[in-house]
C-alpha cells in the first residue's frame, strides 16, 4: 500500500488496477462527451484531455484528500480523479441543477468545495495566483499541506505565471505548480511563440526547484509528483513540475485542428498512456490479463449510469437564475 507521507511509490497490483482504472475512467468519459455534444445534448465549449490522462491521474494520486487542487478549462479529468461524483460532472456538462457547480459552470467551470476542487478557470493563468492564495492561507494557519496547480504551457506567456511563481518563492509557500505542456497553446506551436521551449527551466529563476517528466508515463509522473509535494509539506517550499505530454484530440471541438501534421499525431499515439502503462504492467505480472476487460465493463457501466442521471435531471428553475447574481448598486442622484 502507498504511504502518503513516502516520496516513492509502491506499485502494488492494487494501485496498479487503481491507476488504469482512473486513466481508462477519463478517456471513456472524454469520449462520451464528444459523442454527446455532436447530439447537441452538450452545448458551449469542450476542451477534452484525451492523451493527457497520465497527468492529472499521476499527480493526483500523490496528494492527501484535503490538499487543494486549482485546474484550466481542460479539467474534466482533474475533477474525476479528484474524487468528484461522474454523474454530478456529466449533470454539470449537460448544464443541469444537479451539476457540481449547479449547472452554472458547464465544461470549463467544474468546481467544488467539499472536494477542495477549486476549478475550472477559463482564464489562460488565471489559476495560478488563486493557488498561491489558497497556499498563503494555509501557511498563515499553520496547516502543513500542499496546494497544487494545474496549468498549460501558453500560461507561461502570461505575467501572471511570472507574478505567482515570484511570491511562491518569495514567501516560502507549500504550493506546487504543475505545467501540462502539449506542445500546443490552442492552436499555435510553442516553438513558434516562446524562445525557451524549455518550461521547467524558468522556474530556476525564481529559485524553485524543478523537475521535468515524460507526462505520457503515469508512473513517472507519479514518482515526480510523490517526490515534489513531499518537500513541499516538509516546509522546502514551492516545487515546479513539467510534464511532457500531448492532447490527442484538437483544442476543442471548435478547432479545425489544421496547425499539425497527422503524421505528429500518429507518433504521438503510438505512446498512448494507457497502452504503455497496461502493456508494461502485464508484460511485469503487476497487472492481470483480465484487468483490462474487467476495468472496461465497469467503467462502461459508470458513465451509462451518469449519462441517465444527466438526462434526468432538472433544469435550473428560471425564477432561480437571479439567485447568486450581484450587480452594483444603481447610482442615486445627489
């Protein structure tokens, strides 16, 4: 069994099957909504992580139930392995009451307290300093726990990268900064818009150790993940990880995907992070031959379950919609 105050990690069969299974729950998930938004039955923008499983399921498993977590708009993934119930985010897909964030959010807003799952941030950034406030306060408390931070490459560009890692150094905060680099901020190439490809390498700048990994590797990203946040409950300070990795699928489903070559996406393929992990894990005895199947059926039966219970559920009430809703105060004259 893992230790969650280990830096290393323990590959039992069952964290092993554990692993796969979450992996396997965001890819079918995933494909789920993209069937389900050409029915129309998801609307708005869809941002699918397909090909980047390995991260948030690696990075999640090394976290305590309590420590925070901050994602983009590509969060869906983040959400399940999070803990956050499937028919509760396909409700929030669906734009249903019963959603997570009461159907409100949809796809690029999935939030929710009591998992301490704090977005869904459709801002490029803009959940790079709410993670460094959510480590503040805990480090003003006196609670020696992580924060982590999800964010892509094209957040590199923006000053409020640069801002959060500063006062993350500054003050010594326990917050984590994860950076999931696909190589491809929407639709423009990160060699084409950044002259230091090299992502890890900027937080050295401000003094935060660094670690960049093979993002399509669930347990190397594990293992960088286990080693990061343990120094930063140990009160070391910030810590920067860069994962390598690559979306499979366009940027959303508006995107004419017109910007890479084919031939790139196929060779991306052939490391699909579910295959490489299965295969090894087989080929290791870690893992069974019937693992796979068995992981397959009851993940088919989840997301059948969610589908139903997103279709069942209730729309928001329109004489609800005000509710929450602030606007100023209409001036008076004098």
């Amino acid at each position: 069994m893992r230790n969650i105050a280990d830096d290393r990690v323990h590959l039992t069969r069952e964290h092993a099957v554990e692993l796969l299974r979450q992996m396997t729950r965001i890819r079918r998930f995933e494909e789920k909504c993209a069937e389900l938004y050409t029915q129309e039955k998801i609307r708005g923008f869809l941002h699918l992580y397909i090909g980047e499983e390995a991260n948030a399921v690696g990075v999640i498993s090394a976290l305590a139930e309590d420590e925070a977590i901050v994602a983009t708009y590509r969060e869906h993934g983040h959400a399940l392995v999070r803990g956050l119930p499937m028919s509760e985010v396909m409700a929030e897909m669906f734009g249903k009451a019963a959603g997570s964030s009461r159907g409100r959010g949809g796809s690029m807003h999935i939030f929710s307290a009591r998992h301490r799952f704090f977005g869904g941030n459709a801002i490029v950034a803009g959940g790079l300093p709410l993670a460094v406030g959510l480590a503040l306060a805990d480090k003003m408390l006196g609670i020696e726990r992580a924060t982590c931070c999800f964010f892509g490459e094209g957040a590199a560009a923006e000053g409020e990268f640069h801002e959060s890692l500063n006062l993350a150094a500054l003050w010594h905060l326990p917050v984590l900064f994860v950076c999931e680099n696909n190589l491809y901020a929407m639709g423009t190439a990160l060699a084409r818009s950044q002259s230091n490809p090299s992502i890890s390498t900027r937080a050295a700048v401000y003094g935060i150790a660094s670690e960049a990994v093979d993002g399509m590797n669930v347990v190397d990203v594990e293992a960088a993940a286990r080693r990061a946040v343990h120094a930063v409950r140990r009160g070391e300070g910030p810590r920067f990880i860069e994962a390598k990795t690559y979306r499979f699928r366009a940027h959303s489903m508006f995107d004419a995907d017109l910007y890479r070559e084919k031939a790139e996406i196929e060779a991306w393929k052939k490391r699909d992070p579910l295959t490489l992990f299965s295969d090894w894990a087989l080929s290791a005895g870690v893992l069974h031959p019937d693992d796979r199947q068995e992981i397959e059926v009851d993940v088919a039966r989840e997301i059948d379950t969610a589908v139903g219970f997103a279709e069942a559920a209730e729309w928001e009430p329109v004489e609800d919609l005000a509710t929450d809703v602030v606007s100023p105060r209409p001036e008076t004259e004098p």
